[in-house]
C-alpha cells in the first residue's frame, strides 16, 4: 500500500491543474497511473500535503498577517478600513478568543 507523502509527491503536478480535486479523484488517478489502491483516508491527507506546498500552511501565513498590512498600507493609504478589519480577526485569533459574540469589539481603530 502506498503512503500518503509518495501519492502527494505523485499526485502535486496533477493536482496544481486540477485544485478542485477531491479524494475520490486522487484514488481513481492513482489507480488509473500507477496501478495502486489507496484509502480514502490516504488520498485525503495526499491532498492536504498537496494544498500546503501550493500554498503553505495556516500558522505560516497567520504569522505572515501583520508584514502583509504593513505593506498594503504602505503601498495604497486608502485601504485602512479592510485593514481595520483583517487586523481585528488576526488579533482575535493571536489571543485565542476566538469569534464569539460578546467578543468582538465593534469600534473602529483608527491609524
């Protein structure tokens, strides 16, 4: 039986034409190419490798969040309202209060 990181190193050529692939197609090309059955479950994860190296994981590109505004700013100084609100989720996020109701503090911030 196959592991999950040969059928992403497979499978990530196909899958950067085709990113709305699901598992059940990972397993009929993989059959169909290589003459293999995988899992449910290992197509799954083979996909889930393959959406991190097209476009990285989540924890990277939250802590990559802030240098992002910095640079929109600096570069178009109209966009402050859509950055209020992305640093708004990114600073519940960082806090770990997550999105509840009476958490969300609904004055603006003003740069």
């Amino acid at each position: 039986m196959a592991n999950v990181r040969w059928v992403a190193k497979k499978m990530l050529a196909t899958f950067r034409n085709h990113q709305k692939y699901k598992p059940g197609c990972f397993r009929a090309e993989v059959l169909a190419k290589y003459k293999v059955k995988i899992s449910y479950c290992c197509a799954w994860h083979a996909r889930h490798l393959c959406l991190e190296k097209i476009m990285g994981n989540y924890e990277e590109n939250y802590r990559l969040a802030p240098e992002l505004c910095t640079q929109i700013l600096e570069s178009n100084p109209m966009k402050k309202y859509h950055l209020m609100v992305m640093r708004l989720f990114y600073d519940r996020k960082v806090q770990g209060e997550g999105f509840k109701e009476d958490g969300l503090d609904p004055r603006a911030q003003t740069y």
